[in-house]
C-alpha cells in the first residue's frame, strides 16, 4: 500500500507538471544545442490543488490525512527504494550518453557518477526532472506536516499552539516557494550540480521525511507553549524569511534584468558580473543564514523533550558551510581575480565577523 501511495503521489505530480499550463520562463541552463533552456512554472498550482485536498480531507476524514503519519516508516522505506532505483536508472541512463572517455575510468568513477550523477539536466518525457523534483520534495513535505496535525488532532481532538504555529511556518514558507518558484532557474542546484544520487535522495527522502521531524515530534509535545518562546520564534522566522527571500530576491532581480534598483538605489556590480549591493554587499551567503534561522525557529517550537529535531539544523549548518566552500571554489575559477576582490568587499560568507 505505501508503495502504491508514493508511487501515485509521484506520478500525479509528474502528470502534472507536464500538462497543467504555467509561465515558462528561460534559465541559464542549456540543452544539448545550447540554447537557454524553458521551464514551466505550473508548481503553484500543484501545491494549491494538494492544500485544497488536504483541506477537504481534514474536514470530512482527518483520519485519512493520518494515514502517512501512522505508515510513515513504511513510506520512509518505500522512499529509499525509489530513490536508489531512480539514481541508478539516471547513472546508467547518463553513461550511455556520455564518452567513456571523459568520465575517467576505475570503479571510483563509477560511484562518484552514481552519487554526483552523470548528466545535469535530464529531461523524461518532456520534463526536466533536477526541476520537477523539487515538486513532491516540498508538497510531500506540506503533506507529512498536515498528516502530523491530523494526528495529533485525532488522538487528542486538538491542535497545540506549537503545533498551529509551527505549521504556519512551513505553510509560508512552502506557498512562497512555489509563489517564486522561477527564481530556481538560478540557483546553485539546477546550474551547477549534476543530477545523481546525491540530489536524487536529497529531495524524495532527506527533504520529506528528515525536515518533517518536527512536526512529528510536535504531537507529543504537551507543554503548552510559552509567550517569550512563541515571540522568539516569530522573530526568528520573520527575520531569517526576510533575510532568506530578500537575499535570491536581490540576485534574482540582478540576473533577470540587469540594472535595478536594491535598497533604494542603483545596483552597484563588480565587472557587470558580481552583484555588491544590498545583502550581496555585506556576505556572499547570507541566504544561507536567512534560511538556517527559519528551520530554527521550527525546531525550537518542540522544546527541550527531545535532541532529535535539533539535528535538522545542525546537519543544515554543516550542509550549507560544506556548499559554502564548494562554490567559492567554483566562483574562484570562473571569475579569478574579480572574485578576490569581491570577496574583500564582502568579507563574510554567512555570519558576520564570525564567518
């Protein structure tokens, strides 16, 4: 039944993002001729039409909305066999396009293909799946976090405040994913990564089941939340949302339309090329930063009862420190000489004077 469930889920959203309309826009990712490659922008309403049946459900069968909190080691295993086989079908899908002379030879080669991936971008039918993937990553998310409320809600015919506002977090902050989703065509993860293993589980395991420990832990939490700590996680979400959204807003706007206005004034560049205006002019990855302090103001939502939601970010702070390095490295490459002075105009990478 769990394989049956998340197959269905994966297919429908599939379905989806291939036949539902949507804007599309171009990125700086090319297909094989070169040419900008276009993306169509119909996630919003994947995640609106998931919300509107997860509110019917909630409404006439909440029991049926606990179903994947009650199997949710079930579709956590059913998870990882997917995720595996589909990085396998990518990895030997991607070495039968690629020369075997420039991916090196010996079987290190060959796993490091298996977890990085071999191509960047592939495309089944008609789908960018890097791009698509990001779809029952985060509405999956959406999904186990309602399931949770559900729960808690069956067995104790109430929602905590934790639990409200904690899901008013995540419904904020998924809805305004989807609301910029375009701004995805520029990030790190479709230009740069290639599509593999390590992206594959990232999104149909890590992101659903490992970010949703919190709303799992939440409904057995009964400590009624206290008003200092509900203000320091409202804090703490509304500031790191608008470090986090205003950060890519600002180089969002810089790659698609050049010249623009940050801060009320005009975009200051180095060589055209490196934005320094703005949060760009002050580190080069406070929206890392912006988005650690959101996933912290979800965790310290479940208290003190349990460590396990405080690995979430903890393992971020490494992820995002671990990325951090990475792309210095790459940027250093690409830009040489301007990078260094980029970086002594922005010092820090994601916390000021300490980092």
């Amino acid at each position: 039944m769990a394989a049956l469930a998340l197959m269905a889920f994966v297919l429908v959203l599939f379905a989806g993002s291939r036949w539902i309309p949507g804007r599309s826009v171009q990125a700086a990712v090319t297909d094989d001729t070169g040419t900008p490659r276009a993306y169509r922008l119909n996630g919003a309403w994947l995640f609106a039409l998931t919300a509107s049946a997860v509110a019917g459900c909630w409404l006439r069968a909440p029991r049926v909305l606990a179903w994947p909190d009650r199997h949710w080691g079930e579709l956590l295993l059913v998870a990882n066999v997917f995720a595996f086989t589909l990085a396998w079908l990518l990895f030997r899908a991607g070495r039968r396009r690629t020369p075997a002379a420039s991916r090196g030879p010996g079987w290190r080669r060959g796993l490091a293909d298996y977890f990085y991936g071999v191509q960047p971008n592939p495309v089944w039918a008609g789908v960018d799946l890097k791009f698509f993937s990001y779809r029952p990553s985060l509405i999956g998310l959406f999904v186990f976090n309602m399931s949770a409320a559900a729960a808690q809600y069956t067995a104790q015919g109430s929602v905590s405040g934790r639990m409200l506002l904690y899901q008013l977090f995540c419904f904020l902050y998924l809805a305004n994913y989807f609301q910029f989703e375009g701004g995805m065509v520029y990030t790190w993860d479709l230009i740069a990564e290639r599509f593999g293993w390590m992206l594959v589980w990232g999104d149909y395991v890590l992101v659903p089941f490992f970010y949703g420990i919190c709303g799992r832990t939440l409904i057995h939490v009964h400590t009624p939340l206290p008003l200092w700590l509900g203000a320091v996680c409202c804090a703490l979400f509304v500031f790191g949302f608008w470090l986090f959204r205003g950060a890519n807003d600002q180089k969002h706007r810089f790659k698609t339309g050049g010249a623009t206005t940050i801060w009320g004034r005009p975009a200051e560049t180095l060589g055209g090329k490196l934005l320094v205006s703005g949060f760009w002019g002050i580190g080069r990855k406070l929206n890392y930063t912006g988005e650690l302090l959101v996933y912290l103001s979800w965790t310290l939502l479940c208290g003190t009862g349990s460590v396990l939601p405080y690995l979430l970010p903890a393992f971020l702070l490494l992820m995002f420190v671990h990325r951090a390095h990475r792309d210095d490295r790459r940027c250093r490459v690409k830009y040489g000489r301007l990078w260094e002075e980029y970086c002594r105009r922005a010092r820090f990478r994601m916390f000021p004077f300490v980092y």
